[in-house]
C-alpha cells in the first residue's frame, strides 16, 4: 500500500525524462487514433502513471506490451493488470529491449508512446535502422518535442529539412496528428510537443541505412554549402541521376539521395 501512494505522488525523474500527460480532452484526441482488433499486438513505450494505457486496454487486441524503465511505475503497472494474461508488463529499458522478437509475427503490430524527449531520436533511429527491414511494426504513433517533429516531417526546399527528415522517410510516409501544448503534462516541459503518425514503406528497402547516414552526414555537414562541394567524390553520379551540383543539400530529395545511395553502392 505504502509504494503505491508513493508511486501515485511519483515526483518526474529529470533522468528519464518523465513527464505525465494529465489532459483527458487530449488522451480522449489520442484515443481516436488507437487501432482495435482482435489481430492487433500493440506496444507502448514508456506508459508511465498509465494514463494512455488506460485508454489501449479499452480497445480489443491479441497482446498488449507496456515497457516501462522506471521501476516502480512498472510495479503499480504489474499490480495494476496481474490478472490480464494479454498485457505483458516489462520493465525495462526501451532502447535495449530485444524488438527481434517481432520480425515473424503475422499480427498487425502498432508501437504507441509519449516519448521521453531526451531520448526519442535515438528511439527512431533504432526503429529504422537498426533492425531488419521490411520493419518488425506496421504503424507507430509517436509523441516528439515540436522541434524534432518539424524536422521529421519536412520536406526538401525547406530550412528544416535535413537529415533526419530523409532518414524518416526513406522508411516511412509521416503525418503530423495532434499537437500537445506543454500544458497538458505534467511537469510541464519548456516545449511542446506533435503526435506524428509513421507508416513503413518499402519503396527504398533495398537501400543501405547505413550508407544513407554517411551521406547525408557528408551533405549536409555544410548545409549552406553546394553539394557540389559537399558531394564532390560523387559528381559523376550527380551528373548520371541529371542532379544539378549547383543545389544545396536541403533541395534534394528523399527519392535523390537514396538514388544516389543505390549508384554508390
């Protein structure tokens, strides 16, 4: 009784960064964008208090995941569902956690989360890259900082394409869902957040992720640059996909630099 009052008035750890969502308008908003079936495995990363996680049990579902790192919040989760043989409580870290598990499964499987902030690229970057792909899910629906979500959802010609936008999407079609102001949680963070959806793709596949990061590194390490700068070893391929090396590297596109990609390989 006692950890759970102490787990119910958990102050946020700065180190994990937690931070609550208490807006039932908003969790109502997410709740519409929460798939039910009897095929579904859903996962959710970092379901803290519960406070999402109340609204997936309500939906029908093969299995449902909760990976909590923080230890007594995955203890109040355990107590919480111990007599629902579908919902597997781990308490653990999301970032070492072994997702290989999922690459056979012949379910739909759907990744929900309120992201730690302080480490929810890091989070992607493993989702996309990482892991054997075709991917192991069939849609996430992930909260980012505004910044980060900006940036993933760019598209080339502006300032806030990049990197990590052409990483997303030669994986994924991204659609921005919901915004989720500071307000709404608790702490409340210095910025707010977007919801975006992420939907795999297989248009680029075969494309090396690996390979794709060392370029866009080399690209964009001067973004104000010409790639004809940036991109000089790789000229006659330019020339080869009719690519004008007087450009700079955030007028490329997604399709362009993984073209380029499969000719340097």
């Amino acid at each position: 009784m006692r950890q759970q009052l102490i787990t119910n008035n958990q102050i946020a750890k700065k180190s994990l960064g937690q931070n609550f969502i208490t807006n039932n308008k908003f969790l109502l908003e997410m709740n519409k964008f929460i798939e039910s079936s009897n095929n579904n495995i859903l996962i959710e990363i970092g379901p803290g208090k519960g406070a999402l996680t109340g609204y997936l049990t309500k939906k029908k579902y093969k299995k449902l995941y909760l990976i909590e790192k923080d230890y007594l919040l995955a203890s109040r989760l355990k107590e919480t569902y111990k007599n629902s043989n579908n919902i597997i409580v781990i308490q653990g870290d999301a970032l070492s956690y072994n997702y290989n598990k999922f690459l056979n499964e012949s379910d739909r499987v759907v990744i929900y989360g309120n992201l730690p902030f302080n480490i929810s690229t890091r989070l992607l970057s493993l989702w996309l890259g990482s892991i054997k792909w075709p991917s192991f899910y069939d849609k996430m629906v992930l909260m980012f900082q505004k910044e980060v979500a900006e940036r993933i959802l760019a598209k080339n010609n502006n300032k806030k394409y990049g990197r990590l936008s052409v990483l997303v999407q030669a994986r994924c079609n991204v659609k921005k869902l919901l915004d989720a102001p500071a307000s709404i949680f608790s702490p409340k963070p210095k910025v707010d957040g977007i919801v975006i959806q992420f939907e795999p793709i297989k248009d680029f596949k075969e494309v090396n992720y690996k390979k794709l990061e060392k370029l866009l590194e080399k690209s964009f390490s001067s973004r104000r640059k010409k790639i004809k700068n940036t991109l000089k070893e790789y000229r006659s391929f330019l020339l080869k996909l009719k690519i004008d090396d007087n450009l700079r590297p955030e007028n490329l596109s997604v399709s362009d630099y993984c073209n380029l990609v499969r000719l340097i390989n």
